[in-house]
C-alpha cells in the first residue's frame, strides 16, 4: 500500500460537536478507501500533537475553517508543507474559505477528493513573525467604542413600582414642608424627569498608515485610510498578491500587485483570516508560491 494510501484523519473537536452525522459519513468513506488511522483530539494541544506524530501518514483535517488553518500553521512551523499535501473535508459553521480554495461541499464528495483527487500547490502570505495566511489580510477602521447609555440625575428620586407606591400602615402624620424645601422638591422632581439626549455612535476612524508594495509606496502616513487589504491571487496570478487601500477621500481605491507588502504607522490591528492580530506597529507580507499543497477534484 502506498504512503498516500496511508491516512491520518484528525477530527476536530468543534466539528465532533456541531454535526456529529457528517463527521462520520465522512470517517466512513475515507476508512473504506484508505488505511486510515483515526484521531480524535480534545484541545489544541492535543490537536499539534496529533499532527506531530503523523509519521509517514498523509495527514487529512475533518472541521472548519480553524481546524484548516490551525493545521497549516502547525505544518509550515514543521517545515512540511512544501513537500506533503494536506487533505480536507469541510464540517462546520464556517466553512467558506475552504470552498473558496476549491474542496467540494459535502462530506462524501469531499472526502471523495482527498482520496481521488489531485494536489494543488497553493500560495501562503508568511510575515517576519512567521505567521501565516491562507486567504486575506484586512486592516479595518477602528471601530468607536460605544457611547455610555445616559442614566438618571444623580438627585433624581428613586423609580416607583408600576402599580404605585405600596400604602403605608398607619399612615404618617402631616408634615409642614417650608417654602425652601418645596423648591428643593420640585427642582429635584424635574431632574428625575429631564433626561440628557441619547449620544450617537461615532463613525469608525480611519488610519494613517504607510504602505509599500514591492518598494512602490502606495500610500503614507498624511493620508487617512478606511481599510487596507490583502488577497493571494491564485490561481489568477501565481506568486504574486493583489494590495488594495482604501483611501478616506471620495475616490477609487490604490491597487497594485507584489510579492512583498510591509504596512507600517500608528498602533494598529488586523484580521490575518478569521484571526485577529496585534496591534502591531509594522507587518511585512511575503508570497510564498506554491508552498502548501491541498488535495482538490
């Protein structure tokens, strides 16, 4: 039996939880086709360990987007990636990336691909942490932090039951109320009814951010932008990705192609994926062609 014959199907916990059904359709196709030696692991520390031990097996992710990622981040710091070829059958909420990249939709014709199919050398965006990304880079607009609800007048009097104030048994003597203290009363009585007007949300600040592509400075820090992304071009443009700002003035958006983007400026934080990251101060992006290979029809 060859060594492609030869599986380890790593399930993810998530995908064990959420749709129990598909992981074992899925489980009982690649079984039938293949040797496959089964792991169930219960964290991420279990999961790494899983794909540490692998041995000569070809290693296949049943789960989401996370498992997928999880795995590829485990396999390129292993330094595997450019010679094995990773499998996947998509379980899960959040599947979308791993259809965008091309596995079919399904347990059994995904499962179907990993033992059929074909390897597909596909890019990686690695940055000088090491950290890698498989789809795109997003540098959003800070969100505002929410305006405070407004409360009662501190001197406002205490809120009554809806069904009145509860009868007192007996009831009080009267009491005389002097002309000053009737004023305190009714000015206090009116800040518990004044409320101050409901503050709106501000809108999303933009950044000052300096972008580079390739050496080409796209953008600098006097100009305000709303976003800056990051996308591999495969299978359009292999070994290059495309960079887009989006610049706060009315205006098309700066696009250009490379292999190296570095993002530098203020604070600032970013999706790498479904990953958020930093806030960091500079990131440069590096194009790896063709350094990961997936199992696809």
């Amino acid at each position: 039996m060859s060594a492609h014959d030869q599986l380890l199907v790593v399930i993810d916990p998530v995908a064990r939880r959420i749709d129990g059904e598909s992981v074992r359709i899925a489980k009982d196709v690649l079984c039938g086709g293949s040797a496959a030696k089964i792991s169930l692991p219960e964290s991420p520390e279990e999961f790494a360990r899983a794909l540490a031990r692998r041995g000569q097996r070809r290693p296949v992710i049943v789960g989401d987007d996370r498992a997928l990622l999880r795995a590829v981040s485990l396999l390129h710091r292993d330094r595997w990636l450019g010679d094995g070829a990773l499998g996947h059958v998509p379980v899960g909420a959040d599947v979308h990336l791993a259809h965008a990249l091309g596995v079919p939709p399904g347990p059994v014709a995904a499962a179907r691909a990993v033992l059929d199919g074909g390897v597909r050398r596909l890019d990686l965006l690695v940055d000088e942490s090491d950290g890698v990304v498989v789809g795109d880079v997003t540098i959003p607009a800070v969100a505002p932090t929410a305006p405070a609800a407004p409360g009662p007048c501190p001197d406002a009097p205490p809120e009554l039951p809806a069904h009145g104030p509860a009868p007192l048994d007996p009831p009080p003597a009267a009491v005389p109320v002097a002309a000053g203290g009737l004023r305190h009363a009714y000015r206090t009585l009116l800040r518990g009814l004044v409320r101050a007007p409901a503050r709106q949300p501000s809108a999303p600040r933009p950044h000052r951010l300096r972008v580079e592509a390739d050496g080409a400075l796209l953008c600098d820090l006097d100009q305000e932008v709303d976003a800056v992304t990051l996308r591999t071009l495969h299978p359009h443009a292999p070994g290059r990705a495309e960079v887009t700002v989006h610049p706060r003035v009315p205006g098309p958006p700066l696009t250009a192609t490379a292999t190296t983007i570095t993002v530098s400026g203020p604070d600032f934080r970013y999706r790498a994926d479904t990953q958020p990251t930093g806030p960091v101060r500079t990131r440069t992006w590096v194009v790896r062609a063709g350094a990961w290979g997936l199992t696809l029809p």
